[in-house]
C-alpha cells in the first residue's frame, strides 16, 4: 500500500489552533445577525424594476386614425433617436394614444425616463394645438402597489365619511414608512353658479362678466409693508369665500353699464362633483384609503403603526357608529413566512440535536445544529451589504437552504470520526478534525 497522502485546509486548521478566538467570532456573529435581522426591511415582494415607460396622451373627440396620425407618429419620430430603447409599440384608441418605450435591462430608470420626456418635449411643436393636457411620462412602479386599504363606512353621507378619511390621510401620511395616501371613492366639493339666460339677456350680463367678478373677489392680495414706530407690518387684504352667501352678494357691472347683484341672476348651490371613482366594501358604497408604502421601508413596522393609529383614532376621536375595516393587508402574508422561516430555524435546531445525540453525541449534535442559526446571522449581516430585503423570495430561499447546510455540518463531523476511528491511537481528534 501507498504512503496515505495527507491534506489540510490552513483556515480551518487555524480555527481549530484557536478555539477561543473562533468563540468570540461566533459570539460577534450572532449579535450583529440579530440587530441585522430587526433593521433588515420586510416586503411582501422585491423591489422588481420594469425598464418601460409609458408616454399617455389623451385627445378628446379624435378617432383612433386621428390620434396615430396626429399624437402618436410625432411621439414616436422623437423616441427614436433616444438612448438604450430595446423597442417601441403603442395604442391608439378612441381619444387616447399610448406609446410604451422599452429600455434595455440594466438602464438607469429615472434617467431613461428623463430621456423619453425630453424627447417628449421636442415632439409638442409636431402635436395639435387644442390637446387639453400635455403628455404624461411615467414609470411602471410596482412599489406603487397599496400595501393594505381602509374602508370606511356607516349610515351617514359620503361626504361625512370623507371627514373622516382626511383626517386619517393627513396622520398616515405623517408616517416615515409611509410614501402617500389616496382617497378613492369620495365626492369632491364643488360650488355651481347655475345662471338663468333669460334674466342675463334681461340686464346685459355676459358669462365673462360673471367670471371675472367672481375671480377678482375671491383672491387674497399682498398690500406690502408699513413702517410703525420702528416696527414694519406686513399687509394682506384677505378676500377669499368664506360662505356662500359672499357668493350670492357679488355685485358686478354687466355689457350694459348696469350693477348687478349675482343671485338676482343666478343661483349658487354647494353641492359635489359627479362621481369618477367608487369604492364597494361588502355590497355597499365606502370611502376608502389606498396607503401606499415607500420603497425600501419596513412593511411589518408600516402595518403595525397604521393598525395602532386605527385602534387609537376609533376609541378617542370617533363618537360616531363608524366602521373602518382593514382590506387587502400584505403584512399577514409577510408576517406569516417569516414567521415560517424562524420556527424552521428553531424546530431544525430541536430536532437535529435530539437525532444526532444518538449517533454522535450530546455535544456534537449541538455544534452541528448551531451550523443552521449561525448561517442565518451571517446571511442577515451581508444582505443589507447587497441591497436585499427579507421579502419572499430570500425568505423561502433561506428555507431551502437550511436543510443543505445542516447536511454540510453532518458530513464534517461524521468525517472527522471516521478519520480518528481510523488512525486510533496515532492521531489525535484534533489532527483528524484538521484532515477531515
């Protein structure tokens, strides 16, 4: 028989020289794994970026044919000289063109969005004069997807319920977790001037003449400074609506030369505008809060903070028999792999120690199940490194691969015994764990 060749690994046989040092590494590891795993930020999903931007743009009254021709075409033309575009397609519908510019992967965002509006900007001398709205560039943002909805609802008026729905947008949006808060469903005020012709043609008032009297009385006007005994004042004439009634008392001078007072003419209702959103929750209309989270933020702390405002703004600043339901919550989810994924851990630990006691000992079952929970502390110190969150997929990853690394531990330490049963009496546990 050959001469055994013998082989080590110097980093491990200096672990293994140094015990006491790797201890206090361990030790370390652990701590910052857990401060890490708390600061890590929790999703529901990651952070996926779509290199598309759409350009909208909406044409009243223009036919399909029509919005190509005059929208798209002109739009088109200009994107093409821009920088890294993969491919460009578009729609044109009744009224609407939308052209979408795919980028190549890897292209910076908002500077390939910042290209397509500057191209944009070229094209608006080739559009049509009469376009009402400019083109719309945006971005498709899924972190823009609502991570939960809060709908309110009671035998009271929409407009009553939309009371409440502002006063919880204002502190929700407070939140540093918290990127923006839409109302969708709520009637919008809106103050009508229903005129009456017969009466206008009467006294020679025109629609101009309305409009111009009302915004020339509904304005607030810097008067400048006025210097009193060493002290300078500013002045303001405040001339904004406070009720309706100093709308129905405007006196204005019509065509005609004559003064007339605007509810002789005219009636003035408060009222809202017509619906363009609705919300439902269990077969009836609601007033509900679209919240949306800011990228990069935790949505467990986002979720919990939100719920505890809610609980507190029910108790102490609703006397009203008002319901506000939670919908659509990507915290549960969220909460319930990660959840997941430390029982793993624990149960992993549990379970590993008491099968191996029986093959390999007490104290090497042990060090074998510490492998799972060390791995885990090690992978949450470099994830933020990375720019990873704990979101589903790292987290369904770490399951996977906990089973791998408890194997990884097996193996060693059932190699390092083979290897000592083997040389008994000339090599010592140490020289066997090094060749090992």
């Amino acid at each position: 028989m050959g001469k055994e060749i013998i082989k080590e690994f110097k980093p491990t046989s200096w672990s293994i020289d140094n015990k006491v040092s790797i201890y206090v590494l361990v030790f370390i590891i652990s701590i910052f794994g857990i401060i890490n795993y708390n600061s890590i930020p929790k999703e529901q999903i990651p952070e996926i970026v779509i290199p598309n931007i759409l350009v909208n743009t909406v044409y009243p009254g223009a036919s399909p044919e029509d919005v190509e021709n005059l929208i798209t075409r002109p739009i088109e033309k200009q994107l093409k000289s821009v920088k890294d575009v993969k491919k460009i397609t578009s729609n044109n519908i009744q009224d609407f063109s939308m052209v979408v510019v795919e980028f190549n992967a890897g292209v910076d965002l908002a500077e390939a969005k910042q290209r397509v509006k500057d191209a944009v900007d070229k094209a608006r001398s080739d559009l049509p004069t009469d376009l009402k709205t400019d083109p719309m560039v945006m971005e498709i943002d899924l972190s823009q997807i609502p991570i939960m909805y809060i709908n309110i609802s009671g035998n009271y008026s929409l407009e009553k319920l939309n009371t409440y729905a502002e006063k919880l947008q204002d502190e929700i949006e407070s939140f540093s977790e918290i990127s923006r808060v839409d109302i969708v469903g709520a009637p919008e005020r809106e103050i009508q001037i229903n005129l009456d012709m017969y009466k206008m043609h009467a006294v020679q008032a025109t629609i101009s003449n309305v409009e111009q009297a009302i915004a020339y009385e509904n304005m607030t006007i810097s008067g400048g400074n006025i210097d009193i005994n060493g002290l300078s004042y500013s002045l303001r004439v405040n001339g904004e609506f406070k009720n309706m009634d100093e709308i129905r008392n405007i006196y204005f001078k019509t065509s005609g030369g004559g003064l007339v007072k605007l509810s002789d003419i005219a009636e003035v209702v408060d009222t809202s505008k017509k619906l363009e959103s609705y919300a439902r929750f269990n077969g009836k209309n609601v007033v509900t809060l679209n919240i949306i989270k800011k990228s990069g933020q935790n949505l467990l702390d986002a979720s919990d903070k939100i719920k505890s405002l809610l609980q507190d703004f029910k108790e102490n600043k609703v006397k009203e028999d008002v319901s506000f339901d939670l919908s659509g919550d990507q915290s549960k989810f969220t909460r319930s792999v990660l959840n997941e994924l430390n029982n793993m851990i624990i149960i992993g630990f549990i379970l590993v120690v008491v099968i191996l006691m029986f093959f390999m000992g007490v104290t090497n079952a042990f060090f074998v199940s510490l492998a799972a929970p060390l791995s885990m502390a090690l992978a949450y110190i470099v994830l933020p490194e990375i720019n990873f969150t704990m979101n589903m997929l790292v987290m369904f990853s770490f399951i996977f691969a906990l089973g791998i690394i408890v194997d990884d531990a097996i193996v060693v330490i059932e190699n390092t015994h083979r290897i000592f049963q083997k040389h008994k009496g000339q090599w010592d546990i140490i020289k066997s764990a090094k060749v090992a």
